[in-house]
C-alpha cells in the first residue's frame, strides 16, 4: 500500500522523482494539450432550490467534459507559451494543525502536492484558470471553459455515482472505489508523516483508497460516462459566481453569472475530507490561492451532441503511464 512501512519513504521519493522527469521529457513537443472528453447527453435533473428547499426541474443541453482534472503537465504548456504569472502565494504545507505550517509561498509548479505531472494542478486561482481556458480555446479553436455548478451536479445524478453517495445508495460503502477522500489509510499515515492527524471534527471513510495526499488523475473508476475524480482527489471549482448562494440554476446548464463577481462555488471535496453533501455549496473567493483547490474543463458545442474528444495522444499516453506507474506503487 502506499507509502507503508513496506515501502521506504526515500524509494517513493526516487520514484516520485523519476516520474516527473520522464513525464516532463514527453511534454516538450507539442505546444498545447487537449484533454480527452466524455459525450454529456441532452436530460435534465432535480435540483434543489436554496431558498426554500423545494426541488425543481433543470434542463440540460449537451456538452463534454474533460475525464480528468486539468493536470500539471496541461498548465506547464500554458506558462511555457505565454510567460504567465501565476500566483506565488499558496498555502499548501501541512504540519500540525494541518494546514499553514509554513509560509505562504507555493506556487503552482513548487508546492507540497506537486508529486507528478499529472497530479491536478493547484495554487492557481480562478483567474488562473480561467486565463488557461481562454488560452486553450484559441490554440484548439474550440470553446473550452470551466465547468459550471448544473453540469457537475447533472453528470454526478445520471453518471452512476450516486449510488456510492446517497444515504441510501446500494454501494455506500465502496465509495474508495470511485474517490480519493479522508480514509482509514490517510488517517492511518499521516500523523507518522506529517504530524497532522484527523481529529473528532473530521469523518473517516470506513474503507482504503491508498491514497494520503492527492493522486494522479484517474486512478479510480469513472462513471458511466467515463469522467473520473469527480468527488475527491481536489474540490473543483465552477465558473458561477456564488452570489448569495441562493441562486437557482439556468436552463441549459449553464453557469450562474453575475456583475462584479468575486467569489465562485466549489464542489466535490477532496482527499481531505470525507463524501461531500451534493447540493453543499461551498465559496471560493477570487482572490485564494490554495492547493486542495482545482479546476476541470468543459467543451461547449453549442447544444450540439458530439462525439466524444480523444486528446492529445501524448498527454493520454502520459496519464497511462502515470496511472500504471500510481498503481504499482497501490500494489506494494
């Protein structure tokens, strides 16, 4: 399992190591990564409505979604190309008392989770983000922007994962089948690691994911769709704006929008904490940088159903790689 006394902490760090360098080397060819895509039909789903807890009816045009969360080795193209300047100021160390053992000095490529290429990237921002997604839409010449709040929540009702987290749901227990969340394996380790224990306030997943920190996209199985890491591993943030957090959705699927928006919803939990509620809506300012903290694209077609994307193929031959490499290391 990972990181157990089986293993010693120096070999992971060689592995680590090598890793991200054989990842980083197949990187240098292309200028930009396209993801690979799951085909979101057209439906609809309830959603719940914030001001008095009634349930209404929310329809949804096709679209596609990335499978994973935008990686490491997907931002390292957009700095590479474009000079930007992403935020050097994240809180990510963890110590006693979790997090905010240290400075405020990470960065998105010089953080504590930054274990490979094709980790999520985090300690970026929304503006970050947001900047990645314009970008890549005018290299592809498609129209890829975040996800919003209605999509994540329809792919989570129809995709199967509700099953695995619903109060009622058939394989409740099992959820470390499809996510990285608070486990009995990260309560385990990370006291020994990090001095950082799980205390009375957080609830533990009562099975083993392998998992302590954040994990290379799409270890876990996917949905019928074939998205991955939907709950857990990093909370994701939307494109709506969180307003009041009263907002209803708009038909279509789209996101909430509004003038001057500062602070945008966030979804999914993490390998921090344990299987969220669905309809929570948690607020991430604008201006926080933090690395529990990511992002996921969606391909706008216009209302069009489309074929799925295949990606680039040396970022999907990357992520293969990468995945069997997580996997071996699962198998110790």
């Amino acid at each position: 399992m990972y990181l157990e006394h089986t293993m010693d902490k120096n070999i992971f760090s060689i592995f680590v190591a090598i890793s991200c360098s054989q990842a980083f080397a197949s990187t240098q060819s292309t200028t930009y990564f396209e993801p690979p895509t799951a085909s979101i039909p057209a439906g609809s789903f309830m959603a719940k409505d914030h001001k008095n807890g009634d349930l209404y009816k929310v329809d949804v045009l096709p679209f596609q979604m990335a499978k994973y969360e935008l990686t490491v080795a997907e931002f390292r193209k957009f700095v590479e190309d474009t000079g930007y300047q992403a935020p050097t100021n994240c809180l990510h160390e963890i110590g006693p008392g979790w997090f905010g053992a240290g400075e405020k000095d990470g960065s998105w490529n010089n953080n504590f989770f930054n274990l490979s290429e094709y980790h999520p990237v985090v300690c970026i921002g929304t503006k970050g983000a947001e900047e990645y997604a314009k970008w890549l839409s005018k290299k592809s010449g498609k129209q890829y922007r975040l996800m919003s709040e209605a999509q994540w929540l329809y792919v989570i009702r129809t995709g199967g994962y509700e099953q695995y987290l619903s109060e009622n749901g058939k394989k409740l227990g099992q959820v470390c089948e499809i996510a990285n969340l608070a486990d009995r394996h990260a309560n385990a380790m990370t006291n020994k690691m990090y001095q950082a224990q799980y205390s009375a306030v957080y609830t533990i997943e009562d099975c083993n994911d392998r998992e302590v920190l954040s994990s290379t996209v799409g270890l876990y199985k996917a949905d019928k769709y074939g998205v991955h890491d939907l709950i857990g591993n990093i909370q994701e943030v939307v494109a709506d704006c969180y307003v009041d957090g009263k907002q209803r959705f708009p038909q279509g699927g789209g996101p909430v929008i509004s003038d001057n928006c500062s602070s945008r919803i966030a979804k999914g939990s993490s390998w921090h904490w344990e299987v969220p509620e669905i309809d929570r809506r948690g607020e991430m300012p604008d201006d926080f940088v933090a690395a529990i903290e990511g992002f996921r694209l969606v391909l706008d077609t216009n209302g069009e159903a489309r074929p799925a994307e295949i990606g680039s193929p040396e970022f999907v031959e990357g992520v293969a790689k990468a995945q069997q490499q997580a996997k071996l290391v699962h198998s110790q």
